[in-house]
C-alpha cells in the first residue's frame, strides 16, 4: 500500500457527512479526491518527509496564511512548488475537527478551480 488507508478513511467519512458527492483516483503512489471533476485533496507519501502528507488545493488566497503553519509545507513534486496546493504534515490533521479544517479550505476553493482537460483516449 503506497498512501495512509486509515487517513483515506476518514477523507471519505468526513466527506460523506459533509455530503459532498466525490471519486477516488489512484495516482503517483496516493489517492486523490475530485469533486465534481476536480481534485480536491489526496494522500502523498512523501520520501523526503518519511510520512504520509494531505495534499490540499486550496487555492492561492488560502494558502498565503496556511503556508505560515508549522504543519504545512509547500507542494513541490518536481522541486517547484505548485502555487495554491500545499502539503500537510501529520500534525495538522491528527484529530477530526483538523482534517474538516483543511477540507474546508478545499472544498471552498472547489467551484473556483479549473478541471483539467480530459485525456485523449488512443
């Protein structure tokens, strides 16, 4: 198993309560949630860290102040960081009303992100 299944569990659990209609995408070793086409979150291990991390698009207004936490970290697959997405370390979503915070942000950000362009099929 590449990603957290307990930390997927409770992504899943919480959006359920939140009734928020999402699907699951495996990838890049993780899990990713879209919504309404659209990632929303997903679960990344990461190499460097040694752990699972939540990754969270929040968008670029959101994440000039959740950048400032202690538990968040840029997301820089490729050594750049992506700019409205961040990591999140353990600590920051520990307990319940935790992880609903960054989902939150998330889900906020959701109706305004773009969806990428389907794929071609060959």
């Amino acid at each position: 198993m590449a990603y957290d299944e307990f930390l997927a569990d409770r992504i899943r659990q919480q959006l359920k309560e939140k009734q928020q209609p999402f699907t699951e995408l495996n990838m890049m070793g993780g899990l990713c949630f879209k919504v309404d086409n659209k990632m929303l979150c997903g679960i990344h291990i990461d190499k460097k860290y040694g752990d699972s991390l939540l990754m969270a698009r929040i968008g670029e207004d959101a994440y000039t102040e959740a950048i400032k936490k202690d538990h968040c970290l840029p997301m820089d697959f490729t050594g750049r960081p992506m700019r409205g997405y961040i990591f999140v370390t353990p600590d920051g979503f520990d307990t319940e009303a935790d992880l609903s915070f960054y989902l939150e942000l998330c889900l906020a950000f959701n109706p305004l992100a773009k969806a990428s362009k389907p794929k071609k099929k060959k």
